[in-house]
C-alpha cells in the first residue's frame, strides 16, 4: 500500500484508522509511539501499541470490485487532472471530507505515473506520458466509506488508455542516396525502394504515403513512385546519350487524423544512367569522292 493505515495526531495524541481495515488481509498491527517535551534538556517515552483487527459478521465475504476506465492523450501536462473515481453519490453535502477515502493498493503503474488524491478521489498524472513506452496502465484502488454507520469498502479497477499523439516525424536513413542504373532497363522495372521509419505508435500517426516533390528533367511518366510501399519504377525508356543523369526530391508524409498536425520529411536521389552498347558505328564522311588522276601517290 502507499499510504499508512493508522493516522497518529501529533498534538492530542488520538489514533485514527486511515483507511477501512480487513481482518483477512491483516490481523493485528503493531508499533512504537514517542511522547517527547519542548523541555530543555528534552525528555520522552514510548509505549507499544497492538492493534487487534476483529472481524465484522455483517461484512460481506465476496469482494466489491468495479471496474472504470479514462482516456488520457501523450503530451498532456503533468499535475493535470485527467479524471476522478470519485463515484456522483459521493459529491453529496451530507457526505464529509475524510469520510471516504481513496487508496492506491496496487496496479501496473511501477513508476507513479498516476496519483489519486486520498480525499477527492481525483486522478493527478505526475510524470510526463510517452505512448511509445506505455499505452495502457491499470490502478487498484481501495475506496473506504466511513459516511454509513457500518463503515464499507470496494476495490475500484481503473484503466488509463494513453492516445498517440502525432510527436514524431519521418525518418529516412540516409539522405541523399545515389542510385545507378543502366540505360538499356525495361520500363516497368524497379529501380529503388524508398524507406522512411515513423516512431509513432500503431495507427494513423505513423502509416507513411510516399510522393515525388521535385524531379529533373522535367519529364513525365518517367519514373512513378507507389505512394504506399515506396517503390520508384520506370514509366519509360531511358537514354544515357539524352539523360545521362536524374536528380529526385521524394517527400515521406504520414496520415495523422487532424492534416493540419500531419509530419514529413524529404529526401534527395541522384540517379546515373550508365552507358550500354547500343549504338553501332556510322560512318560521316561521304560515300563519294572525286580524285584527279596523276594526283601523288600519298
């Protein structure tokens, strides 16, 4: 449990329980209380105190577990409140402060990402949420109510669902890339397979649609991109003699619900047409000729 279950008041002494006891969890407790003086020189003693819990009959054998769930987004700020297990009867007038309490009592939260307040039963995030670490986290909270005249108790299980916000870019591993091919490729064949990786979670955030920004020459149907894999194909026949070299700007974008928060990132390709042998020789001198007889030998 985080919290203890006794509250000792510091100036009258009184001992107050501060949360609902279960003689099947615990039966007895024990410890140490120190009375000390404002004297000089200052003197104190202690005692020990035993705490048996006896059990209630009227108390139900079949534990009361409801369960409740909150959505919180990545990039919410910590200290906000992001819900309340704080049950609408509860909000009454007639029910005091301290009168039911709240207790965290286990979960999967290992590191106090979440805090209930004891009180209010409000759910407080103390640390900054990353999706991609966690997305889903699970608090046992015991409520105690003190407000009826046989004090009750039930275990609240509450999910914290975290939604991915749109917090990483595309990523191309390197930038520019050089790719060679040569001249005498078919169209329709595939030259190079664009690959940008998005840190986003699962989902929207991170699925990547491909397209060419920029290209030179300006040809079209030249090459074709697949906007879904990446793939850069040939739409038509090259020519290293005409276009020995191609230069390509592919852009990366991913499909975030809300376009105006949509990422990108580009990337440069130079691509080389290599020169094959498929030109034979030709002749530019001319076929006929005139030569004046007697003319030297040479």
């Amino acid at each position: 449990p985080r919290a203890e279950r006794f509250y000792l008041n510091p100036t009258s002494g009184e001992l107050r329980t501060a949360s609902l006891l279960r003689s099947t969890e615990r039966a007895e407790y024990g410890f140490t209380v120190t009375a000390a003086d404002h004297g000089t020189p200052g003197l104190s003693s202690t005692c020990q105190v035993q705490i048996q819990v006896l059990s209630n009959s009227r108390s139900s054998t079949t534990p009361n577990i409801l369960s409740m769930t909150l959505n919180t987004v990545e990039g919410a700020a910590p200290g906000s409140i992001i819900g309340s297990v704080r049950p609408p009867d509860h909000q009454d007038s007639t029910v005091q402060e301290g009168q039911v309490t709240y207790l965290v009592v286990g979960g999967t939260d290992q590191d106090g990402t979440f805090m209930v307040d004891r009180l209010e039963g409000d759910v407080y995030l103390v640390r900054e949420l990353d999706y991609e670490k966690g997305s889903r986290y699970m608090l046992h909270i015991e409520v105690s109510d003190f407000s009826k005249a046989f004090p009750s108790s039930h275990l609240i299980k509450l999910d914290i669902n975290v939604q991915d916000s749109n917090d990483h870019a595309p990523e191309f591993s390197e930038d520019p890339v050089t790719i060679v091919i040569p001249e005498n490729i078919e169209p329709g064949a595939s030259i190079y397979t664009f690959q940008a990786v998005d840190r986003d979670g699962s989902g929207p955030n991170s699925e990547l649609h491909y397209s060419i920004e920029h290209h030179w020459p300006d040809t079209s149907d030249l090459l074709v991109l697949d906007s879904v894999t990446g793939v850069l194909t040939l739409g038509q026949k090259l020519d290293h003699e005409s276009t020995p070299s191609l230069y390509l700007v592919v852009r990366a974008t991913d499909h975030a619900l809300n376009p105006s928060q949509r990422r990108w990132s580009s990337i440069t390709a130079r691509l080389f047409v290599t020169d094959e042998n498929d030109n034979a020789p030709t002749f530019s001198s001319p076929s006929a000729v005139s030569v004046m007889e007697d003319q030297p030998v040479g």
